[in-house]
C-alpha cells in the first residue's frame, strides 16, 4: 500500500536506498548541498530530519546533529523552506517527532503540518515516538493529502501492536536491524533476518536501518530479503567530521555522494545474488 506514486516507484525495480541527514545540520546552505549529493549518489528515497529537542530513538551522533541544526536555527518553517528549494530527483520524507507535528497544528491536530509538507513536495513521514493505537488522526490527514506514513517495527514489536502498525503503514516499514538506539556499527545484527522473516506475510517493502555503514553491510541486508536500506548515523558522521576538521562544503559533499555511490553499489550487488539464488532454486 502506497499514497505516494513516487515512493512506490522508488522500490519497483531493484532495492532502494534510502539515506538520512538532520536539515541545517550545521548551516541551512551546507545541508542544502548535502542532501543533493545524496541524490547524486544514488539516493532512491531520501529521509530529512526534522529537529525536535527530545529525540527518543536517536544516539549521540545523531543527537549532536539535532542540536548543530537547532543551535543554527531551524524550525518546521525553514525546514518546508528547504525542501522546496532542494534540486533532487528521489522521493523526500520528513522524520521527526509527534509533538512537534502536533504543536504546529496550534490546536488543530496534525493536519496542518501535514497540508504544508504536502505543498513542500514531503511525499511520507516517519514519526518514531507515535504509537500505532494513536497513529487515526494522523494517518487520515496523511490519506487526505496523499503522504506515507511509515512505522519503525523493532526486533521486539510482536503480536497486535506488530498487526496494528501494518495496518496503519504506507508506503515502506523501517526495520529496526538491532535493539537500542541509532547509530552506525561493525556488524550487522542477526536479528534482521529473523525480523524481515516476520515481516514476510505484510504486502509492504522492508527497509531495514540502525546499524548499515559500508557497502558490505547494505549487501548482506539486501542479500538477507530487504527490499531497501536505511542509512542515517554513517552518513551524520561525514558531517560531523566536516565541522571537526573544518573541511569546505564541497569537501563533505563529495564525501557523501562516494558513501552514496559505495552503498548503493552494496544494496545492488546484495539483490543480485539473491535473485541469482532465487533463479538456480
């Protein structure tokens, strides 16, 4: 299921890769140039974030980055801001936080936040502290304006709550690859072929983020069943080395496009072998 012609596209025809930067991390135009290198790179789908104080799911390294962006100054307004000025072909979606979707309705729920990132080109929204039982007035207001709304399902979301997200999903599921917090690591957790396994019933594509750094990794994902890869801490860290080393923008940029390239080039070799696989079965 999909309300987003353009999402849909992105997982049509081969794994998708799915990047994400905090917007105005650290300066509004650098993070301009950023997020087109990600399309550059090769980038299917790609996750902006919104920043909100109290980031529950992330880790240090994204936490750092929501407050660069914050200390810069920007707000929901900036941010719809750049994601009309951004020049990329991939699908955008906005990743923040319920009260702050909720905060800028003044009153009036989430549909506003929602008709403005419709207007801004957001094609879907990945709300990570919004439970599934709470998710009607958003997921109708995403419905009314034609965005995905996009679930994180852990390796311990089970049962009525797992049916309850799937349910309410458009668009793709993120799949938690490891328990904990975001943040780029050395492998790549056992628990996401037992989570997409669990997954398989649901009619939806399979992303799997937390953890995936390196090509090798976004093979291994991709050759495991996932029909795409989530990569937001790996990338977060070119930034931050950027601002530590003083680099131009140009510089991290064309940093970010290469780990672009390597990933994207990973998740293609990882859908190869498994079709091959499939083929020879």
């Amino acid at each position: 299921m999909a309300n987003s012609e353009a999402i849909a596209a992105a997982f049509a025809d081969g794994p998708a890769y799915v990047p994400y930067l905090v917007v105005g991390d650290p300066d509004y135009e650098s993070s301009k140039a950023y997020v087109e290198a990600l399309d550059r790179g090769g980038a299917d789908v790609i996750e902006l974030g919104l920043p909100f104080s109290e980031p529950i799911a992330e880790g240090s390294t994204i936490q750092e980055a929501l407050v660069r962006s914050l200390d810069a100054g920007m707000t929901p307004t900036r941010f719809f801001e750049f994601a009309e000025e951004l020049d990329v072909d991939a699908a955008l979606v906005c990743m923040t936080y319920y009260n702050l979707i909720y905060q800028y309705g003044e009153g009036e729920g989430p549909r506003p936040f929602v008709e403005r990132a419709a207007a801004a080109g957001i094609q879907g929204l990945v709300v990570p502290d919004l439970p599934a039982e709470e998710a009607d007035p958003l997921r109708e207001a995403c419905d009314e304006f034609g965005l995905d709304l996009v679930f994180i399902v852990a390796p311990t979301t089970r049962g009525d709550r797992l049916d309850r997200m799937m349910e309410n999903v458009s668009g793709y599921v993120y799949v938690q690859a490891r328990l904990g917090t975001t943040g780029a690591r050395d492998d790549v957790s056992d628990q996401t072929t037992e989570s997409l396994d669990r997954l398989r019933e649901y009619d939806v594509p399979k992303a799997v983020g937390f953890g995936i750094s390196t090509g090798e990794h976004a093979e291994r994902i991709v050759a495991g069943g996932a029909d795409g890869i989530i990569v937001g801490s790996a990338l977060v860290d070119v930034v931050a080395e950027g601002v530590a080393e003083d680099l131009s923008t140009d510089e991290v940029a064309d940093r970010l496009e290469a780990l672009s390239r390597e990933l994207k080039e990973g998740a293609r070799r990882g859908y190869r072998s498994r079709t091959e696989a499939v083929e020879s079965a």
